[in-house]
C-alpha cells in the first residue's frame, strides 16, 4: 500500500507521522514544492520508527511527481492554511490553482489512485477536483467531518463530564464555521441520548463551540491545527487501506442525496477499499434539514468563485 501525502507543511507532516505510527501502510511519500522540505521531514520521522516501532518507510521528494506512480491514496494538504480571524473561503484564490494543478499531476502518474483533499476551502477543493478530472466520485473525498465530528466528541465529552470514550456524535454539512451540522439530536452518551444529559442551552453551547473549534485554534496558535486533522485523515487511510468498510462523515458528490445536487459536502459515507463505497442516508430533524440546507448554498456560492 503506497500512500502519497503532497505538502510536508502542519497537516500534511502529522497525516504522514500517524499512518506511520499505525503501521498499515508500506511506503508513504511526502511532496512538498519548498526545496528539501519534504525530504528534511521524511528524514526526521524515520528517525521516529525504531523509537515508535514502526517499518512504513517514509520517503521525502522536492516537486517530482515521478516518485509518486503508482500510489493507491494520494492525500492533497498542500496551499496556505488560514490565520487568526480569516475564514476558510477567504483562502480559495490561492488554493484551486495549487489543488487543481496537484491533483492533474498525481493523476498523471496513478490513474487509479484515490484522492483525499484536506485543503481548504476543503468542499470547494472537493468540488474542483471533480470538474477537473475524470476520477469517478468514488475516489474523491473531501476530509473536514471526520475532524469536525471528533472536535464535537472532545465538547460533548466536556459539558458532559465524561471519558470521550462514552460519547459518540457526527457533524455533516460544509467545513465551514457557518456551514457545520452537530447532530446533536444523534449525539449519544453509550447508547443513551445526550439530551438526556444536556439542557438544550448547553447542547447548544456544544454545537457553537464545534463550529468554531477551527477558528479558536487557530486564534490560539497562529495558524490552524494539525494534530487533530492529520489524526483524522490518517483515519480515513486506513479505512480504506484495510478495506475497514468504516462509517465517517466525507465531503463528496450529492446527486440527489439529502435533496442537494452539483456539490460536495459533508454527509456519512461508508470508507473501504473503493472509496466511498455508499453514502449513508439519515433521518434529519426539521432544524437540521434547514441548516444542511442552509450550509449547501453557503458551498455553492464558494464553488461559484472557482475558475475552470
Ligand atoms: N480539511 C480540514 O479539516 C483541514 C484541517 C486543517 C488544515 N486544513 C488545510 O490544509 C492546508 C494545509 O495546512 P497546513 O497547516 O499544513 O499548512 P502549511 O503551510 O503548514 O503546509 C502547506 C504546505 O504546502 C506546500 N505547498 C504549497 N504549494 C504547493 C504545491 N504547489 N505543491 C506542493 N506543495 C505545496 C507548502 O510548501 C507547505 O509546506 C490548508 O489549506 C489548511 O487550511 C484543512
């Protein structure tokens, strides 16, 4: 299993250190287009395999797409992250050209490959990698829920009291601050309803913290995070490396799904060794079928700035 990791930056370091650690992949490869970088990073975490007991070997490579041929998942985290008080639309002038040019040139080298986008603006950069390729939907999937769900789990687990362990919850919708769903009328603590637990002035703090969680890292550290985020597209990795058949929720392809079509947003879909290998249909409250409602025009007008 062959995994190709394009920008050696905060994500794209971490991503590659986690599949790593967890050992399922033979090779990763990590492309960055600053001189030595990915290569000065490769090194510096193989350093890390006989401390971590690992044997994924880790290679670093200056721009040369050649050395990426035949990767089976190619994860796109290269462009500029957002810092204090930008939100994430205000970074797609620069990220499409860079997303679109990437994902030409993995392509061009792994035609069957399957393409994880963590770029921001993430469903937008989902979206154009659909109108400028010819990968079929399956094997193009937009990284935000996955780390917006576990981000709702670390809150919830908070106003709760409780191990995050007990707590299990899922955020769909667009990876924005305006546009995430916490469906806090699903979150549960072991089985049980966390409105049980929760007054709904509570759960309603949970759910704000949650889509503001980006953001307050972000005022926190300078730059956006990367633990959390690399954590979560190593996640998705394996899922499909190990042909897991995992349920996680992904930005991808509605045609018709959730009564929204021409976009890519976030809703549950089943991961393995195809991609995206169903997508989940769920029962949504009215306030929640609103807002979804609401996060899909916010994408849409997003994807209306995008340049073909
Ligand atoms: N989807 C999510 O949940 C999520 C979470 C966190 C960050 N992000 C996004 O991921 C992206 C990366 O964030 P980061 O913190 O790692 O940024 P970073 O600046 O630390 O790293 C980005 C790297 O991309 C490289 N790069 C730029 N252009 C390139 C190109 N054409 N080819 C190859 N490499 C190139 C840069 O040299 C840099 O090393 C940002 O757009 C950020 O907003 C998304």
């Amino acid at each position: 299993m062959k995994v190709t990791v394009v920008g050696a930056g905060a994500v794209g370091a971490s991503c590659a250190e986690y599949i790593a650690i967890k050992d399922f992949a033979s090779e990763v490869v990590l492309l960055d287009i600053k001189e030595g970088y990915a290569e000065g990073k490769a090194m510096d975490l193989m350093q890390c395999a006989s401390l971590n007991g690992f044997d994924t070997k880790i290679t670093g490579i200056t721009n040369d797409y050649s050395k990426t041929a035949d990767s089976d998942i190619c994860v796109i985290t290269s462009g500029i992250p957002r810092k204090p008080g930008m939100t994430r639309e205000e970074l797609i002038g620069i990220n499409a050209g860079i997303v679109k040019s990437v994902s030409s040139s993995l392509i061009e080298h792994s035609p069957n490959t399957i393409i994880i986008v963590v770029s921001n603006p993430m469903d937008t950069m989902t979206y154009l990698v659909h109108k400028s390729t010819n990968l079929p939907k399956n094997r193009i999937i937009g990284m935000g829920g996955a780390l917006d769900s576990a981000r709702f789990k670390y809150r919830l687990a908070e106003a709760l009291e409780a191990p995050i362990s007990d707590v299990d919850g899922m955020v769909i919708g667009g990876h924005s601050d305006t546009g995430m769903v916490p469906l806090t009328s699903h979150a549960t603590r072991n089985s049980i309803k966390v409105s049980e637990f929760l007054s709904e002035d509570r759960l309603n703090q949970v759910k704000e913290d949650t889509k503001v969680g980006g953001a307050t890292l972000t005022k926190l550290l300078g730059t956006s995070a990367w633990y959390a985020p690399g954590a979560a597209v190593s996640g998705l990795v394996q899922a499909i490396a190990c042909d897991q058949k995992k349920m996680f929720p992904c930005s991808t392809l509605l045609e018709g799904e959730y009564g929204l079509s021409d976009l890519c947003i976030g809703v549950p879909v089943v991961l393995g060794r195809n991609g995206i290998e169903r997508i989940v249909n769920i029962e949504l409250s009215d306030a929640e079928k609103a807002h979804m409602q609401q996060s899909a025009e916010g994408v849409k007008k997003t994807n209306g700035l995008l340049e073909f």
